[in-house]
C-alpha cells in the first residue's frame, strides 16, 4: 500500500487542478444527473468529475489514495468556493457503504474486486457513471498493465445487475482515426 501512495503523491505532485477536465462519460452525459442528492468520485484524481458533480449541486465527496492529490483538490475548491468533501481513502481497503450515494463516478481507474460494492453503495435509482481503458486500444495511453484495462464489453458483464442506460467501446472497428478510441464508457441505473 505505501509503494502505491508513494507512486501517486508523486505522480500528483506538480500536477495542476485547473488543467484536468471531467471524463467524457460525465460531462456528455451531465443531463441525466438528479437536480440534488449524494455522489462520489472514487480514485479521484485531480478531480475534474468531483468539481462537476459539486457545481451541478450535488453534495458531492472525492476520495483517492494520494494525500497530496487531496490536499491539493481541497485547497482548489475551498479558494474557488465549491463545496467538496475530500479523503485520503484507499476505497479497496474501505469501499462505500451500502445505499450511501446516488451518483458515483469512476474514470480511468479499474479494480473488478469493487463492482459488486460500488452496485450495493448505489441508492435505488441511482447512476454509476464508468469510463476507462480497454486492451483492444488503438493508442498505448494508459496503463501498461493489460491487468488494468477492460476485455471487450467488460463493463457490461461488470455491471449487469444494472440498467444500462448508455454504453460506448469502439475499439478498434472501422476508421481509427475518428470516433471514441482507447476506452469505455457506461452509465447505468439502480
């Protein structure tokens, strides 16, 4: 666990809040979000999803491993007066509770273990909104580790349990050059 906090405070460390931007599975798809209610941003990041879901009024929380991250996201929204609950939290060692959230938004980030709890912490009606990397990519961004990027329609396998509302893995099919490439995305209901 210390090597991969290490890994990210580092990685994080002279990164900058105000360049990331929200992953496209939430920011196309910000329409179906409830007007209030709960969500979360597991492996967070610098944030971009958590400070959408905060400014489209949901009281929202971003958790991720990487302290410096954390601080850096909570010291950004306090400035620019967003509200935003923040924690240095391993989520596979403290997953969410059951019934706790009714949007929970995970971008680039992929442990199977966590499907199932992620579902239980989903209120009824709730939305998970997915989006990360696939093997069949066209371009080798991401991580290198084909451990941690999704087989075709995994997600859908994943999160059967749900109903799918919104699904997008191109792949490499037809023009490669044009379209959704490289990752997957999902958004289903509870």
């Amino acid at each position: 666990m210390a090597d991969l906090t290490e890994k990210w405070d580092e990685r994080y460390q002279d990164a900058d809040i105000a360049e990331s931007c929200p992953a496209l599975v939430l920011s196309e798809n910000k329409h179906l979000l409830p007007r209030r209610g709960k969500a979360l941003e597991v492996a967070c990041g610098l944030g971009a999803n958590a400070l959408l879901l905060a400014k489209q009024g949901l009281e929202t929380t971003a958790w991720d491993v990487s302290e410096v991250v954390i601080d850096k996201l909570w010291n950004f929204a306090k400035n620019n007066r967003i509200c935003l609950h923040v924690e240095t939290r391993d989520v596979v060692m403290s997953p969410p509770i059951r019934n706790s959230f009714d949007v929970i938004v995970v971008s680039r980030f992929l442990e199977r273990s966590l499907a199932s709890a992620l579902v239980a912490a989903l209120k009824p009606g709730g939305l998970l909104f997915y989006q990360t990397f696939i093997q069949d990519a066209v371009h080798n961004h991401g991580p290198g580790n084909p451990a941690y990027r999704l087989h075709p329609n995994e997600l859908l396998s994943m999160f059967a349990s749900l109903r799918l509302l919104l699904y997008r893995e191109e792949a490499t099919v037809g023009d490669v050059t044009r379209g959704f490439r490289n990752e997957a995305m999902f958004v289903g209901l509870k």
